[in-house]
C-alpha cells in the first residue's frame, strides 16, 4: 500500500491563506490504514484548522468529508455539492488522489495535506516498512521475493555489499536489516540458492519513472468503441 505522513500543520495553514471555505477530503484506503488519512484525521485535523483560524482572528467554515478512494473518479460523486461550495479542497491522501480530485473538479483549487513516502506495510503496530519502489521491471523471483532495490541502502542488483556486517546495514545497523542477507536466507531456506549464482545485468530503468509518465493499457477492459 501507499504509505503517507501528514505535512507540518504550518505548511498546511500557509498553503490554505485567508479561504473562507475549506472541505477537508480523506480517503479511505492506502491512507487510513497507516493513519494519516481516514475520518479520525480528517476530524483532527479540521478541528486543528478551526482552533488556529480562530486564534488567527479568522472567519472560517471547515468541512469534513472521507470518501473509499480519491484514486477513482466514481467515488467523487457523493462529494461535488461540498466541493463546489468550498474554496478549496485539502486532500489527505496520496498524490494520486490530489491529482485525480484535480482533473474531477478542475475548477476548484487543491492542496495536498500528506506527504507521500514509499509502498509499504505495517510491519508491527506503528511501525510502516517500504517494501517496493514500483520500478515497473520486477525481479523478486530472482531474488526469493525480497526486493533490493526498495530494502537495499544501495540499491544493489548483486549484492551484498563491502558494508553489511552480521546481517545489517553500514547505513543504520540498529534498524536497517542487510536485504542482500536476508535474500541469501530465504534462498538457502528453499533450496534455491544458486539464484545466487546469476549475475544481474544493468537494470532497465525506462520502466521506472525516469522514463516519463508510466501507462498500463488493458484493451480488454476498455469501452468497446463502434
């Protein structure tokens, strides 16, 4: 999932200035599981909204709303009288969904409230790991289902490197785990370890988002046209 972190309250309230009308918008997927984006912090931070225009002598009207996924244009509908009667739209979800509520109410001014991260998961309870990088050019299956290019400090294609000591990262050996010992591990666990073996040629790195905005087209599920 994506994982997000809400921006300084100060960064937010400069980017609102003097609107009068504000609709705080959350999403209920990627953002609420690592709580930075669901109802609870809509509400949170609308009332944090409230008591600092106060403070600032303001005259504000903040409203609430989350909708399931601000990814999707459909789940925009219940929302448009809120968004046509708001100044602005602060979304506390991912830059997707900031985007997205762009191109579903171009006329309404946006801001983003998160700050979006990695793709991740929750590892423990209040701990969120990045796991993937979104390349577009998977390799896990070369590499026992752990990905160095998201959980090597270096990004190594063959790896590990001079810096791993006792199966931890040079970069930080209290928290970061060496990806390249933990591949070895789960290799030499399923018997595969002459996976090893094979060395990695230089990545095509024109899948990532160095070569442009990325597209997936599925014929199959797009409109038939006459």
């Amino acid at each position: 999932m994506i994982i997000a972190e809400q921006k300084p309250l100060d960064e937010i309230l400069a980017a609102i200035g003097d609107a009068k009308k504000i609709l705080v918008l959350g999403c209920g997927a990627c953002v609420t599981i690592c709580f930075a984006g669901g109802a609870k912090e809509v509400g949170i931070l609308a009332s944090q909204i409230r008591i600092a225009s106060s403070k600032a002598g303001k005259d504000v009207e903040v409203t609430e709303d989350t909708i399931e996924r601000q990814c999707e244009n459909e789940f925009f509908d219940r929302v448009k009288e809120k968004a046509a009667e708001a100044d602005v739209v602060l979304s506390i979800a991912c830059g997707v969904g900031v985007q997205t509520i762009i191109e579903v109410f171009p006329e309404k001014i946006v801001f983003a409230g998160l700050n979006t991260t990695f793709y991740g998961r929750p590892k423990e309870p209040g701990l969120f790991t990045e796991y993937c990088e979104g390349c577009g050019s998977c390799i896990l299956n070369a590499t026992g289902g752990i990905c160095p290019i998201a959980r090597c400090s270096k990004s190594l294609l063959n790896g590990p490197c001079g810096g791993s000591e006792n199966g931890k990262c040079e970069v930080d050996p209290l928290n970061i785990e060496c990806a390249w010992h933990l591949i070895h591990e789960r290799l030499k666990s399923i018997g595969r370890l002459d996976l090893m073996e094979q060395v990695s040629p230089p990545k095509d790195w024109s899948t990532s988002s160095s070569g442009g905005v990325r597209r997936i087209v599925r014929e199959d599920l797009r409109e038939v046209k006459l």
